[in-house]
C-alpha cells in the first residue's frame, strides 16, 4: 500500500486513487496484499472500521456458545451495528463489489497492528478465523462452491458405492443427524485438515483418513485459513522492522490493540442530570464499577488519594456529571478530613481543575475507559487505582465479593473469568450479580468497556431514563440491587510508571502532588 500525503494536518486525503487488486469473491483468504494508494485519513478509518468488527466477535464469542442459535443472532446484530460489519454479512450485495477493498485493505492494516506479539496475533486470528467462519456459513452452496474452487481446496465426493457400503459408520459418526448420510456428499480427507471434527467425534475415520459430509467443509477451509494467516502473520512481524522507518504509521499501529472505540463520557454528555458531592456516597454503593467502589473506599478511610486514583476517580466523577464545584467540594471535603485547607488549595486544586480543563493547556480530558484502565500504568504499593479485576489477587477478590454477599456460584463464575485473563467480562457478571439479572438475554446485552458505561446502564436500571433522553439500547428490565459492604485494597506490587498519557502539565501537576 502506499500512503498519501499529509492528511492528517488538513484532515481531508490529499489524493484519492485507489486503484487496488480486484478481489474476485466475497470471502478471501487474504492471500495478496493489496497495491492502491490510499490516505492516512482513510488507513486510520480503515484500521477501527474492521476493530470493531472484530471486537463484535469477540463480544458475540465470549458470552454465548459458538453455533448456537442465541450467537449467530447476537453476532449478527453486533456486526450490523458496524458500518464494514453490515456490508460484511449483507446478503444483496452481488451488485455492491467495494466492501471487498475495504475488507481486503482492513484486514492487512489490523495484520500489520496484530503481528507484534504472540499474545496480540492469537486474539487477531482467533477473531479473524470465526468471523471467516460466520460469513462462509452465511454463503449460499454455489458461492462456497466457487470459493473453494479459487482456492484451490478441489475434494471429490466419494462415490455413491463406497458411501453405501460406509453407512453404517457415516450415519454412527453424524449422530443424531444421521438423516444428512441421505441427502450430502462425503468427502474423504487426511484427518490433518479436521483436527477439531475429530476431537469431537464428529466424523468416521479409517486408514488416516476422514469421512466428511458437505455440512461440515468449513472445518476443513478453516484449517487451511488458520495455518494460512498464522504464517502470513509470521513473515509480517518480520518486515515489521521496515515500518519503523515510517513515523506516521507506526505510533497509530501500535496504539490500535489499546484504542477504545466507544462513547467518550465526557461530562458534556452525561445524560443523568447533575450528580451533587452528597450523592457520591450513596451512589457508589449502587451503581459505581469495582474499580471506583474501591477507590472511593480507601479515599473514605485513608482522606488521600495518590495521583493515580486522582485522575481514575476524578475524570470518572466528571464523566457521570459531578460539576468543577461539586468536584472541588468533594475532594476538599474528604482531603480536608487529614490536612488543612491551605494545603489542600496549594497543593490538590490544581489538579481537579486541570482535569476540567481549566489549568494548562485547558483540555477537556475524558475519563478512562477500562481498556486503558486495565493496560497501562497498573497500581503499586499505596495505590488503589487500576481494574481489581485484572490487579487484584484472585483469592482477594473472592473474599472481597463474598463480602459484598454475592453467591458462591457468582463468585466462582467471575473467578473463572479472572484466571482466563476475561476482566470486562468478569465485571460485566459482577454486574449481573450485583443487579439481580438472570435472564440469558439480558446478560449477553451486558457489555462493560467503560466504567461510566457502567454507571450509566446501572443508573438508568435502577432509576429508569431520565426524562427526555433516550434509553440506554439493550438495558435489561430487572431492578433489585445488593452492592454492600466495603472491601480491603488489593495487594499490588510492581509499580511502573506509566507516564505515556500524560502531557507536560499532567506530568508537573503530578510531580507536584503525588504524595
Ligand atoms: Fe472498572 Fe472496567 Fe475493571 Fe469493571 S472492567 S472494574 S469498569 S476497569
């Protein structure tokens, strides 16, 4: 790809011809990287168009059982609430050829911002392999037929006697499916290509090989994508060094994995109406995520916050609808508890209302969302800030949600989910725990990417949409809370710091404060 000019100063692409490889099918295996030129306005547009694709599987994956009916209907909802995701899975678009660029050109920019871990390329290919998955599935059987054609992956069925004198096993192996032997064709492949077919029983196997009926092909192209992509990804790690040379692309490649793509919660926004500093008290204890219960807690009994906590709990404050007056009351008030006024005013003001953007560079700053809040600057000791999800010692967090009387059952769940690396979903069924939700559909409405996201669907359960605004999409019905008790901090070791989101005055207005 080339990449025109300076976009970014004008915001508009300084040329526009993108004259890319014709993309012959709906599905690719991405086997050629595409030749165009394109903006780094587009290439940036590109990049989080296909993000949040892929996020959409990740959410749809992660909460529901893989093929079941509830899945594909959530995928396919997930998906149709993004714009490359809804020309994706559309099924009229024989006529409309462009989303094929765009899908080619996306997936090879997400290649280039996946490749640089193991950890990273393992997410990008597990999403790419079940998004491919999904949109074969949803392809008629000429068009699947094409497609393995132009792929190169030609089986012959196995003739009609050698199916005769195999259905005994052919209809043994499909199960309670046995009715498909009658009407499919088999396919007879190195038990190599079905791993997952075998692992499951799913096929009749002899002499090395494996019977397997039209239904079930896609095993068989998913194989050859995954050992495809995991090599493509391979050979793009290596010509990564060669990017490194081009200032503009790698800063946005790099901060991709860690970009938040929904809303912003700046305080501007908050559609709850102004909260006062009295109402902070009870509020936390309702509706406030795990991360800012705690940091709530130890500001109740500790007076002080280190500068960490600060900024996480401060912009969150903003971020519900806690005005620069209110802000400066709570703090002080609080603060105020283990030190006098003029200290306070000297030493904690500015910083309170730099956040309101009005010190320094006067920036509105927005809260954090739980992806930043969970990968950059983790708590050291004294520090309360972080996601207890991810930093807290899972036996400590155990003890800390029994003491807030939350079920065995839940407990064990949300700790599954902590040792499996899944926090914003062991959050969200802390939140069903703590909202009393027990219907499957709400629960798999339930996704928590933000602490203010968090708030915002909890208040809006609780109290119902403020006159005038707009319901929250997807907020389950049930209201019944049982958020109680106050919890120990974790404890966290390992401090780094973590400076990469700050500006200067965020680095001064620290210094100056961080005792
Ligand atoms: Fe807070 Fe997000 Fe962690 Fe939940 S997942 S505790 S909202 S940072």
């Amino acid at each position: 790809m080339d990449f025109a000019g300076n976009s970014k100063k004008t915001g508009r692409p300084t040329r526009n011809k993108k004259q890319f490889n014709r993309v012959g099918h709906n599905l690719q295996f991405y086997k050629i990287p595409p030749t165009g030129e394109i903006s780094l306005q587009e290439f940036e547009e590109y990049a989080i168009d296909r993000l949040k694709v892929l996020k959409a599987v990740e959410v749809a994956g992660i909460r529901l059982m893989k093929g079941s009916s509830e899945y594909i209907q959530k995928l396919q909802d997930e998906l149709r609430k993004t714009s490359l995701g809804h020309d994706l899975i559309r099924t009229d678009k024989k006529e409309d050829k462009d989303f094929r660029q765009k899908d080619l050109v996306s997936h090879f920019i997400l290649r280039l911002a996946y490749c640089r871990s193991e950890e990273l390329r393992r997410w990008f290919m597990q999403q790419e392999l079940e998004l491919f998955r999904f949109r074969f599935l949803r392809e008629g059987p000429d068009s699947r037929d094409e497609f393995l054609r132009e792929n190169s992956l030609n089986y012959e069925p196995i003739s009609d006697d050698l199916k005769t004198e195999l259905d005994g096993e052919l209809r043994a192996a499909a199960g309670s499916k046995s009715g498909v032997v009658d009407t499919v064709e088999y396919f007879k492949v190195p038990f190599t290509e079905v791993f997952d077919l075998v692992s499951k029983r799913k096929v009749y196997l002899e002499d090395g090989y494996a019977y397997v009926s039209r239904d079930d092909m896609i095993s068989i192209v998913i194989t050859h994508y995954r050992s495809h992509l995991s090599h493509s990804l391979a050979v793009t790690t290596r010509a990564l060094p060669h990017l490194e040379e081009d200032g503009r692309l790698l800063p946005m490649l790099c901060g991709l994995s860690k970009r938040y793509l929904g809303q912003d919660f700046n305080a501007k926004k908050s559609n709850v109406g102004e909260i006062t500093a009295d109402m902070i008290e009870t509020l936390s204890k309702k509706s406030f995520p795990l991360c800012m219960q705690q940091l709530h807690q130890s500001l109740r009994q500790n007076h002080h916050l280190r500068h960490g906590g600060r900024q996480q709990y401060g912009l969150f404050l903003k971020g519900i609808g806690v005005s620069l007056e209110e802000a400066m009351r709570f703090w002080r008030t609080e603060f105020c508890k283990a030190m006098d006024v003029d200290k306070f005013d000297k030493q904690y003001s500015y910083n309170i209302r730099h956040n309101y953007g009005k010190e320094g560079k006067r920036t509105n700053y927005t809260p954090y969302s739980c992806m930043k809040i969970i990968t950059t600057n983790p708590p050291g000791p004294g520090d309360f800030h972080g996601c207890p999800f991810k930093h807290m010692e899972v036996d400590m967090l155990a003890q800390k949600l029994r003491g807030q009387h939350i079920s065995k059952d839940n407990v064990e769940k949300i700790s599954k989910c902590v040792k499996t690396g899944h926090f914003q979903i062991a959050c969200a069924q802390y939140f069903e725990a703590t909202h009393n939700i027990r219907n499957p559909e709400d629960s798999a409405s339930i996704n928590i990417n933000h602490p203010n996201g968090y708030f915002l669907d909890s208040y809006k359960l609780l109290n119902g949409p403020k006159e005038g605004t707009k319901p929250v999409p997807n907020t389950p019905k049930v209201i019944k809370v049982k958020v109680e008790g106050t919890g120990t901090p974790s404890s966290q070791t390992n401090k780094q710091s973590d400076l990469n989101d700050m500006d200067d005055d965020d680095l001064i207005a620290s210094m100056e404060t961080d005792m």
